[in-house]
C-alpha cells in the first residue's frame, strides 16, 4: 500500500483530502500537535474506506524532532500534503517579537525543515509528490496580517525553488493558493459568502491537480483573476487602504 | 447569523454553536436557556430553528462498523452521502433513504424518515438499535429499544426535544450492485394509482410522481415506480465494477430565481418531461438517480425564489385515501396552484409517537410561500383532519396546534416522556411552540 503524509492534519481540509486519497486506495499518515483528534479522524477513515492509517504528533516549530518523526514513520510516504499555518495575532506579532517568530516558524522556517527531510528522502528515490498549502495572502502584504502573509510569501517561493530543484528527480511539488475557505481559522470572521469556498471544494481542487501533475493551482479558480486585478494597483495607492 | 432550512422560509436570526468533541456539546447545552439541535437543515420549515442551534456537522466521525452483521455506529452529524460514498463500493446500503442523501443520521432519526421502502421495511427507526442522547443538564444516557426505552421511542421521530443525539448505531442492508432493477407502470389517475400500488406490495421500493393538473378522468395521473436492488447475476456483463459508479453529475442552481419563474403553465412542462420520461417498462438505473432524483441539481430549493416554499406532506389511513386523496387532488386542481412535485407513496404500519408514517398513502406537495397557498394549505388542513390523516412534521412550517393534536393522538404521551427527561424544558425549537411541543 502507498502512503500520503499529511502535515497539519488539524486542519479543515485534512479530513475531506484523506477521504479523497483513501478512497482510491492510499494508506493515510496524519501528523498535527492535536493528536486525540487525529486518532478519531484517522479510526473514521480507516472504517470508511478500509485503508491502513495511523496519527503521529507533530509540531513543526519543534524542528530539531523533524527528522526523528519522519525516521519514525512505519512506511515511508509516496506523497506529503502539507497544510500546517496559523494565522496568528498581528498586533501581538507588532508588539513582540516571540509571537512574530511563533508564526514565521508555523508558516515558513519549520516547514523548510521538515520538506527538505522529506525532499532528500525522495530525491533519492527518484519519486513522490510534495503539495504546499500557501495563501492568497502571500502575494500582497496588508497592514491586518502581514507577518502570516509575508511566511507564506516566503514558503510559496521556497516551494518554488523546491520545484525547480526536484524536477529532474522525477518529484512533483504543487504550490496551492486558497482564498477564503470556510474554516475554524477564519470562524466568526466575515467574508464574502460567494467566494468563500468550503474545505471539502479546495480538497477536491488539491486532489485532481495533484492527480494531474499541475505545479500550481489556486482554489476556487477564479482567485488567479482576482488576485491579478489586485496585484495592478500600485503600491502608492495600495498603501492608501484600509486594507482588512 | 441568519438561518434557513430548506423551505427557505422562515429566515431567522439565530446563535449557531458548531461544537466538535462531546464536552463542547456539554458546554452548549449548560449554558444555554433553550436551543434545538440542527444538522444539514433538509427540513423544510422551522423544527430545527430556534435562537440558539447546535449544530452537529463537526460531530461527524464514523465509529465502528461491523462487517459481519453490517451494524454501523457513528456520530450525529454523519450524512448519508457520506455513508453512502464509503459503503455502497463495499456492498451495503442504508436500511431506508428519504429523497435526498443530504440528510444526517441525527437528523433521519429526530424525523424518523421513511422512504420508497416503507410498506416493507418501516421507518429508520426500525433499524436504530441503540443511540447515546445527551440531556439538558449535560449528562449522556444511552438508550435503545431495552435500555431507557421510553426515551428512545420520544426520541425516534421525537423532532429534537429530548435532547442532543450524539451517537447511532444501525443496521445497513447488503446490496450486491448499486443499481435498482426498475419498473414503470403508468396509472391513468388516482383509483389506478391505488390499485397499482396495492398489486405491486411485494416491490421493496414503490412511490408514483403525481401530475396534480391533471382533471376530470385523469385526475391523480401518475407514473408508478418501483424498484429492487439488481443482484450481479440480473446486471450480469454490463457493468465491469457493479458496485462502483462513475461520479455522478451536480447541477447547480446559483441564485433565486424569480418568484414568475414557477408558475402553472412551467409547471405542467415540467410535468410533461417527467411522464415523458418515465416510459413504461423494464430498466437498470445508478442508485442515485433512482431515489435522489433532484440531488443532482444542488440548491433546487432556489427555484421558487426568495420568498420560499413549504412542503405539504400528508398521510390519510388506508379506509379513507382513495375518498381523501381525490378530494385533496380535486381541491388542488380547481385552485390551480400547480405543485411542481407531487409524490404518492404507500405507507406499511408503524411504532412511535410522534413519527409520521401510519398505514395508508401519504401525498407530498411543494407550494410556494404566498398568501393564497396558505390559505389553500388550511382548507387541504379541514380535509386531512376530517378524514383521519396528519402532516409530516419534517415538512410542516404552518400547522396549527389543533390540527397537530388532532393528527397525533399519542402527543400527550410523547410530552410527558419529554418533561421526564427535558425537565427545565431546554430543547425547543420555533415549531415545538407554535403546535404546544413545549
């Protein structure tokens, strides 16, 4: 049986995305600190579709435990999803550095850690896919969140040049970019219903681009059209905003 | 935020929790005055509304499953498409569907829904074995036909008002392909309809789709279909995989559609595609497009526009159906006001207290919300009353409290179960007070 390694498998779209890789035979890895809930999501899944699965607690600011968890893994992975992040608290983020540095490590340096692990592994086996969940919110930055925006900035080009890197060893890295989805992140916030998609939408995006070989995607589409409309207006008068 | 079941109407403001562990649930429930549980909100009308939902989608873990007896045990919040997704590549169908598999296991149970199967196989009820409910002060009771039997029946059909169903365990069938070996017969008006569905009780699956414009000798013309799940040897070297389907279609609606849009005249196209589509005869169909005929097209409910529409579900005892039905039908008819679905079904007997089906035929109607349907509906009221019948709670968003007691003759009990266990009186939802449930 082939594996998928899910990393920040607490998030809204783990769930969904394991169904739809279980579902056409995959084995299931769920790594995340929230370890009872990976049990139960990992016990559903195994009676679902009748697929080996297993939970692993994983941090991915702890990086020095990187590589031992990935050594630990009973098979290793065919394919790594990584969908950790946080959002964090922008003006405690202002105000002190140790909360900055919190959301730099959960978007960005402990993601660069545990997919170069990964990434050895499989350039040496000359196969495997790597996914990278990033953000629209990386491609500008906007006074209400731009520490996250700006790791994700750093993360979508690292997923890049990771790319670029493992082409020639047969390794397929797919950057995703979600606008607003329907989860626990953004829970109590408003955004606007008809472009917010929901976990189980951006799942079924990730799976078949996956499965189709894509390099990048956004989910739903049309964010590429919005997110180039954005991306015209100057900075001169972005700066002017008050952006959310 | 703003909230709405199916009907689209009534749009209300509301609290809604989404806990995700058991104890969240306990949270909610302790803390809240009054509140009612809600999950994927295929009601039609106002059971699950109320100031404060809880809502049981995060609750949504499937728990254990047993192969031997296909006894599935699961979280409230589960869906039926979910079930249905996982289990049918694996041979096992759920004992009893309604028309939509965007339904949840906590939701088919507080409505105790039936489906095209009733006449053979009950209610979903019939096939619960046991249920964890949590009551208003917090605590889990485990409940089933030996245990805490008197809160399991209040609470099979019992709309919510017992409490938080947390966990299901039940009984799925084995299925040896996901098609339907379908039959159609055309019944050229009510009396015919009848008498087909009485010649045909040996079928596991029976509902007829009724043209309610038709008048005179074809009043009640219908299509009857009937159904039984294909055995591998009927779909023999069709299919290479018979349990597996391709990805079925969705068709959205994506916005209201104007409220002229659904009037008599589209009304009876509609109504014409679909005896033209029904051709009498022999036929293999997907399990989907057998009993979720509008499932394909997502948020169907946009069609009748903001205003919103209302389902008018009835079920007459079989001594009064064939007179009942044609007075209802003749009421329809003369008013003009054309449903765009008219389903006619065959009901088998029935336990519990508040659940819906009794023996005899129950009619489903789906009327836009305008003054004139709601006085239509309260004359149909008048009609089903004097012939012994009741309305479908699941459906009801309009029902007065006399015409609620005159229908369910054992509410009375039901109440004193619920105060037994519902001491402070927690779990209530706008429809519980509008028909004296509280």
């Amino acid at each position: 049986m082939k594996y998928i390694l899910i990393i920040g498998a607490g998030s809204d779209i783990a769930r969904p995305l394991a169904f739809l890789y279980a579902k056409s035979g995959y084995g299931i890895y769920l790594a995340s600190r929230s370890y009872d809930q990976l049990v139960r999501d990992a016990n559903d899944i195994k009676i679902r579709y009748n697929v080996d699965t297993a939970a692993f607690t994983f941090d991915v600011t702890q990086t020095t435990t990187h590589q031992q968890f990935y050594d630990s893994l009973p098979v290793k992975p065919a394919g790594v999803i990584c969908l950790a992040g946080s959002l964090g608290d922008q003006q405690k983020s202002e105000q002190n550095f140790d909360e900055a540095q919190i959301v730099l490590d959960a978007n960005f340096t402990g993601l660069v850690s545990i997919l170069h692990i990964i990434a050895a592994d499989f350039e040496k086996r000359k196969e495997g896919f790597i996914v990278g969940v990033s953000s629209v919110a990386g491609e500008k930055g906007r006074k209400s969140n731009y520490v996250y925006a700006s790791a994700k900035a750093g993360f979508t080009t690292f997923l890049s040049g990771l790319r670029n890197r493992l082409y020639s060893a047969n390794v397929q890295v797919m950057t995703v970019h979600p606008g607003f989805i329907r989860t626990k992140m953004i829970e109590g916030r408003t955004t606007p219903g008809i472009i917010t998609a929901s976990p189980e939408e951006v799942a079924r995006d990730i799976f078949s681009a996956q499965q189709s070989g894509k390099d990048f995607i956004y989910s739903k589409w049309f964010w590429r059209f919005i997110m180039f409309g954005f991306k015209m207006i100057p900075e001169s008068i972005i700066k002017k905003l008050d952006l959310k | 935020m703003k909230v709405t079941n199916w009907g689209n109407y009534p749009v209300i403001e509301a609290t809604v929790h989404t806990p995700s562990t058991i104890n969240d649930v306990r949270t909610v429930v302790t803390s809240s005055p009054e509140l009612i549980a809600r999950g994927l909100g295929r009601c039609y009308g106002d059971s699950s509304l109320n100031t404060a939902i809880v809502s049981t989608l995060r609750l949504n873990h499937i728990l254990a499953f047993d192969e031997q007896s296909g006894n599935i045990t699961c979280e409230s919040g589960v869906s039926f498409a979910e079930i249905l997704d996982a289990f049918v590549p694996r041979g096992w169908f759920v004992p009893v569907t309604p028309g939509t598999k965007f339904i949840t296991v906590g939701g088919a149970i507080a409505s105790d829904v039936h489906g095209k199967n009733h006449h053979i196989a009950g209610s979903f009820s019939a096939h619960l074995q046991s249920m964890k409910v949590m009551l208003h002060d917090g605590s889990v009771v485990l409940c089933s036909r030996d245990t805490h039997p008197d809160l399991f029946w209040a609470t099979c059909g019992g709309m919510g008002l017992t409490g938080i169903i947390l966990e299901a365990t039940f009984r799925m069938v084995r299925i040896e392909t996901a098609y339907i070996r379908q039959r159609i017969v055309k019944a050229k008006n009510i009396d015919a309809a009848i008498d087909a569905f009485e010649a045909n009780k040996h079928w596991t699956y029976s509902v007829a789709w009724i043209d309610c414009l038709s008048k005179g000798d074809s009043l009640g013309r219908s299509a009857l279909i009937l159904g039984e799940h294909a055995t591998k040897q009927e779909v023999g070297y069709r299919y290479r995989d018979p349990l597996k389907i391709d990805k079925g279609i969705s068709i959205p609606v994506p916005l209201f559609l104007p409220d002229f849009v659904l009037n008599t005249y589209t009304v009876k196209i509609f109504n014409g595609l679909v005896n033209a589509k029904y051709i009498q005869g022999d036929s293999f169909v997907e399990y989907g497009p057998f009993f979720y005929p509008l499932d394909v097209f997502s948020d169907w409910n946009r069609i009748y526009g903001k205003r919103g529409f209302t389902q008018y579900q009835f079920v007459l005892p079989k001594e009064t159906s064939r007179v009942g039905l044609r007075k209802v039908l003749e009421r329809i008819s003369l008013s003009g006001e054309g449903s765009f679905l008219a389903v006619l079904k065959l009901f088998g007997k029935q336990e519990g207290l508040l659940s819906f089906p009794q023996e005899g035929f129950t009619l489903a109607l789906d009327f836009a919300i305008s003054p004139t349907t709601l006085a239509l509906l309260g004359e149909l009221d008048e009609l089903v009353c004097e012939h012994g019948g009741r309305l479908y709670l699941t459906k009801d968003v309009r029902m007065t409290k006399d015409v609620f007691e005159k229908g369910y003759s054992q509410a009375a009990k039901f109440l004193t179960t619920k105060n037994k266990f519902d001491t402070q009186k927690k779990f209530q939802s706008l429809q519980s007070k509008r028909i004296g449930l509280s």
